[in-house]
C-alpha cells in the first residue's frame, strides 16, 4: 500500500473537496416541491488508472467507501476516484490534513471540514420554501 504523504500530495495536485447536489422531491399540501440536498463529496482525477486505484485501496484501508471509474469528456476522457458523505469526507480529512503541505489546499481543506460540520448540524436542504420554479415542476 501507498503511504499516506503519497496520497496526500496526489490529492494536493489533482484533488477537489467540493459538493455535489442532489434534486429531491416531497410532497406538501398536494403539491410537488423541490428541494435540493447537498452532500460533501471527494473527488480525485487522472488520466491514468492505476494512481486512482492506489488511492481507491489507501482509503478502503482506512474505513472509507468509494468508487473509481472511467469517465468521457471533450478531452478525450479521464479516470476518477469519488467517495460521498460526511463519514467518508471527513475521514478523508482527518487523514490528509497533517500531510499536506499547500497552504492553498490546507485552508480549502479547513473551510471543507467547517461545511461538513455545519451540514451536519443543521441538515443540508437549503431551505424549506420553493421558488416557483421548484413548485410542481
């Protein structure tokens, strides 16, 4: 298995800490109304296979659940290691944060474990009003 400050510089090159929304549905007082739910997610990409697929059994080894698949885009395509959720995000943080050593992706990494925390805390719609828009769409 890769060491950590391996993964952690890999991660520095060509990782994202980000969200990823999802649209979801409910239905109050006998209409449709849509809301969106965010949830923290990793997101690492590569050309190459076998560096994601090393990066894949690094964190499977640390309790962390993911995937790594091939994905096609205008430049011909790229592999991408993807893992979801607050649990698995924060073990990734937990993880990196003491090996990486950009000062850029370090305080990326803290405003990322904030919004985790804060999603956590307070759920993750992001509000219970409908626009007009989300109403019966």
């Amino acid at each position: 298995m890769v060491p950590v400050e391996w993964v952690a510089g890999f991660v520095e090159g060509e990782g994202t800490f980000t969200r990823h929304a999802h649209w979801n549905h409910t239905t109050k007082d006998g209409q449709t109304v849509y809301y969106r739910t965010y949830v923290p997610t990793f997101q690492v990409s590569q050309k190459e296979e076998q560096p994601l697929l090393l990066i894949a059994e690094f964190f499977t080894s640390q309790g962390v659940r993911g995937r790594t698949w091939h994905r096609n885009n205008q430049y011909g395509g790229a592999y991408e290691y993807r893992s979801l959720g607050a649990k698995n995000c924060l073990r990734i943080a937990e993880t990196l944060y003491d090996h990486m050593h950009s000062d850029r992706k370090k305080t990326q990494l803290e405003t990322w474990i904030r919004t985790i925390l804060l999603y956590q805390r307070v759920g993750t719609r992001v509000d219970d009003q409908p626009t007009e828009y989300e109403v019966g769409r």
